[in-house]
C-alpha cells in the first residue's frame, strides 16, 4: 500500500491512503486496517512551490511591517511637508460645548470642561452668548446689571483664576450682555476650561443663553495618538 509522507505541527507523518488514518513516520503497516505500508514523498515540485509560496508570504510581511513603521514616522514628525499632509487629509468635527440657557447666581460663576483630543489641529472655540439680569435689587453705584464675563482658560491659568487670582486667559470677553466668541487654540491635546463669571456682581443673578462649540480637524483615531505618546513614554522620549 502506498502512503504520502508530510509535516503536520512540526512533526513527519504518513497518511494511510485506504482508511486515512494518520501514522507516525516509520511505521510498517497501518494501525487501523493492517495493510502494509510504503511511504512515497511529495513530487519535488510541490515541495519547491510549498516553499516558494512561503518565502513570498515572508517577503510580502516585511514590506507591509516596513511601509505601516514608515507611514507612521512620516505622519507623526513635525515637519511642514507633513504638517501640511495632516491639514489636508483632516476630517472636521465640531462638539457642542454648551447650548440653551441656564441659570448664573451672584457672585458665582458656571464653567464647562474641554478636552482637546491629541493629534488635533485647527482648533478653535467659537460661539455666542447673551445675559439678562433676573428680578434683584440694585445699588445705586450702578454695579448691577446685565451681562458677564467670559473667560476661556488652560487647565493651569483656570485653577489660578478660581481661587481668586488673576491669570491670562486664550479668551476673555470683558463685561458683556451679549457677545461673540472667536478664540484659536494651539494643535495638540490638552485641556480648557469655558467660563461664564458673575463674580462682580453681588445681588443680581443672571439668566444666560450660549451656544457654544468646540471644532478641530483630526486626521486619525484618538486612540493612535494615546498609543504612541504610551509607546513615547516607555522610550523616555
């Protein structure tokens, strides 16, 4: 009887050709039907093709490995041949911030978290807004009043300003009723807070109405740019 010999898991094998069984390489005769056995290789040729195609599939690896660490370097570097590349293969998005009204009490002001995602570029801060004193009494110094101060601060500078000190901010509106809100920020990841300050005022609340929203260009998921500043980290870069 002939069998044909090959490679299963690392290890030589022959396979019975008559009940299918498969046999250790050596063997005499078949464990299942007892017939003799006589092992016959592969023709050459399959053997070569076998190999061919897996030398191939290595070649094919390597270069995607090469192209994928390649593409990666080039996106991620500073320079501006690459800079303009991620501005122009950047997809918009806009995240509102804050839309409706809500209610600001004397002496206290409202502020809204903003996360900048990394990799992000173009990004900006833009929106309207609009106060009008609730029912309170006035001084006669004039103090009171509608409007109030918009203030758009980095994490640092916000805590700074919270605890009553003065700080420089990416935006500040002056005492305004209503207003406009243009404000640039830097590419990048980080973190801004968007105030809303009635702080002056000590006996008028203020109802206000803002609309307000945050907008940035990103070219790839959020989630490659944590790896890679992960990845930056455990080089110590």
């Amino acid at each position: 009887m002939l069998t044909f010999s090959g490679n299963l898991l690392g290890e030589e094998f022959v396979l019975c050709p008559e009940c299918n069984d498969v046999l250790p390489e050596g063997v005499k005769a078949c464990r299942s039907c007892v017939l003799p056995v006589r092992v016959v290789s592969p023709p050459q040729e399959d053997r070569k093709s076998a190999l061919s195609n897996k030398n191939v599939g290595k070649i094919g690896t390597f270069f995607l490995l090469l192209f994928i660490i390649v593409g990666l370097i080039a996106l991620f570097s500073n320079n501006s041949v690459q800079q303009y590349l991620r501005d122009r293969i950047g997809t918009v998005q806009e995240r509102s911030l804050t839309e409706g009204k809500f209610h600001l009490k004397s002496s206290e002001f409202v502020s809204y978290k903003i996360v900048v995602p990394a990799g992000a570029t173009d990004v900006s801060v833009n929106g309207s807004f609009k106060a009008i004193s609730t029912p309170a009494k006035k001084n006669s110094g004039g103090e009171e009043g509608d409007g109030v101060e918009v203030y758009l601060l980095t994490d640092a500078t916000f805590v700074v300003w919270r605890n009553g000190y003065s700080a420089g901010s990416e935006y500040e509106s002056g005492r305004l009723a209503e207003g406009q809100i243009h404000a640039q920020l830097p590419d990048g990841g980080a973190i801004y807070y968007l105030v809303f300050s009635n702080r002056f005022s000590h006996q008028s609340a203020k109802s206000v109405q803002a609309n307000v929203s945050l907008r940035y260009k990103s070219w790839l998921p959020e989630y490659l740019f944590t790896l890679k500043d992960r990845f930056e980290n455990l080089l110590g870069l």
